[in-house]
C-alpha cells in the first residue's frame, strides 16, 4: 500500500510539473505575441505620425512655394523659397515665351508619381491633382474612347460619355445612350447622385463604367481621376496611366516621360507631338491647386489616400481643406517603385 501510494505521488508530481512547464510555455508564447504586437502597434502609430507630419509639410511647401513648369519649390532654409527667374534673352521676353526658374538650392516637390521614402519604412506619393483627369466636365470622345478600351471595347465611348452625363446632372432626362433612376434599379444599382461626384471611386457605381472599371483596381483610379475639372492634365506630373487617356498615340507616352525626365516641358508648344483630338492640346505644364497624397509602411499592402485642395485666403474659409480620405490595396507596381530619400531640413 505504501509503495502504491508513493507511486501515485510521484506519478502526481510529474503531471503537476508537466502542466506547469506547459503553462510557462504557453504564457512565454502568449508574452512574446504581444510584445510583437505592441512593437507593430508602435511602429505603426510612429509611422502614421511620420506621414501626417509630411503631409502637413507638404501643403505648407504647396502654399508657399513658386510654381512653375519645373513644379513647386521646396522653402529654403529662412522660409519661403526664393527660386531665381531668368529669361534667355530679352526676344524671349517681348516674344512672351516662359522664363528659366532656378529654384534655391532645396530644389523642387517631386509630384511626377516618384515615391519618396520618409524613413522608417513609410513611403509617401505626391500627385499634383493638375495631373488627374477631371470627371465633371470631361467631353473630349477621344478620352472616352480610351477608356472604353479599358474594358476591351465591350462599352461604347458614347454610352460611357452619356451614363456619366445622366448621373451628375439634376434632371431626370436621359440622355441618347445614358441610364437614369429606372436603368439603375432595373439593375439593382443605387440610383444617380444627379450631382457631381465627390470621389473618383464613385465612378464604380455609375452604369457602363462599373463594368469598364471592373479589371481596373482602386488605386488605378486614384491615380489617373479627380472629381472636378475637364481632360487637360500637366504633362509634367500626370501618371502614365493618365497620359495614356490623352495622348494621340499611346507609343509616345513613354517618350513625353523620358523627355520630362531630362527637363521639364516649358512651353504648351513643345507639347505638340503629344496633341490630343484633332491637334488639340490637352496637356498643360503647370500644376494646380491641391495635391493627391499617398501614403504606406514598406512591405505592407494597403495605402491611404487623401485628397488636398486649397481655396482663395478669405474671412471664415480654411486655406485647404480634405476632398476625401481612402484606403485601397497597394498596387505591386507601385510597391516595387525605387523610393528616392527626401534630402531636405524639413525631414531630419
């Protein structure tokens, strides 16, 4: 009997000790789980920190530095930039053609779809909205053919230039090829805004266009649309993907950007190459007033957009304000860009 019973005991003991060694085990893990996630928490916290500082930086350097062809000057070290204007010869400057600007020795916003890297693993993406493809008064049939072609051709640019037509304006008159409040609940849609837009994204619950857009991810669309405006973009800062809406022939695209890359287009002129309908120009050369801000963690896969405009300096309204804010998947092609180190004394 005493042998049993220590048998038991020892038998006991050994159990006790194996739920205790699981238990250390398990808590150990649990620890280091959320030590791990405390650190990602934090970085994430710091990061979006980083960002928010940069957007703020951002704006103050859009507000208050010199815009030209080459973009907007980072301020110098005393504030406000002070960028050097020349013109190559006093012809030049009877004959109204665009000064020289120099900018201080901070150089200029990069705002051409470069990503710029922040440190500590957070990338930002500035696009001057001049760049953007406005959605309001948009009519040029070129551009409507090219995006048509974005869904293989399957939707007409005529029906694509009339749904949108039906969808931003008050009345309940529908156009040729358009669709109003019946079209929309025939298809189990929400009906028309009959206003414009307020974000690029809305253009998914427009009819021809959500299937034209279906391939074409969020980030595609921030990237090429902005909700005001016509289909005259800067041919200094659009995106390849809007250029390729615009242009007379897609197999200059490439060309425009590398002849940017060397120096920026200073004159509407020299933009001829590229003209739109019928030798019309639809690209301009400066930027405008507001700016798309891209952010995201290295490595991740989402990232935030928001959109920036600014507004005359007068009693009672905000200098800038927020269009809209939005979270999309992080395109490969955009996460595999080279990240260009910011070398300013706003970021150290």
């Amino acid at each position: 009997m005493q042998r049993n019973n220590r048998g038991f005991v020892l038998v006991s003991v050994l159990w006790v000790l194996v739920i205790m060694i699981l238990a250390a085990t398990a808590f150990s893990v649990w620890v280091d789980r959320v030590r791990e996630s405390a650190v990602v928490r934090q970085q994430r916290v710091e990061s979006y920190r980083v960002s928010v500082d940069a957007l703020h930086k951002i704006v103050y350097t859009y507000m208050t530095g010199f815009k030209s062809a080459e973009g907007v000057a980072w301020p110098g070290e005393h504030g406000a930039a002070q960028p050097t204007i020349n013109f190559d010869s006093l012809d030049d400057f009877m004959a109204g053609a665009a000064p020289t600007v120099t900018a201080s020795s901070s150089g200029f916003l990069r705002m051409d779809g470069s990503v710029l890297d922040l440190g500590g693993g957070v990338r930002v993406m500035v696009q001057d909205r001049a760049g953007l493809i406005g959605l309001s008064f948009l009519s040029d049939i070129r551009v409507f053919k090219a995006i048509a072609s974005q869904g293989g051709g399957e939707v007409s640019a005529e029906r694509l230039r009339d749904t949108l037509r039906d969808y931003q304006d008050p009345d309940g008159i529908r156009k040729l090829q358009g669709a109003e409040q019946q079209d929309y609940l025939q298809q189990g849609m929400s009906v028309p805004a009959n206003g414009y837009l307020r974000s690029p994204l809305q253009l998914r619950n427009v009819l021809a266009w959500n299937s034209v857009l279906a391939a074409r991810d969020d980030a595609w669309i921030l990237q090429v649309f902005k909700t005001e405006g016509a289909s005259i973009i800067n041919a200094n800062t659009a995106s390849h993907q809007a250029l390729a809406l615009v242009v007379k022939n897609l197999e200059t695209v490439p060309q425009l950007i590398d002849k940017r890359e060397q120096k920026r287009f200073d004159g509407v002129s020299k933009l001829t190459p590229y003209a739109g309908i019928d030798d019309e120009i639809l690209l301009s050369i400066l930027p405008a007033s507001g700016v798309r801000f891209w952010w995201w963690y290295e490595g991740g896969s989402t990232a935030y957009v928001y959109d920036v405009q600014f507004s005359p300096l007068e009693s009672g309204v905000s200098a800038w304000y927020f269009n809209w804010s939005a979270r999309v998947n992080l395109p490969d092609e955009l996460a595999s860009r080279t990240a260009i180190a910011i070398d300013h004394p706003f970021f150290h």
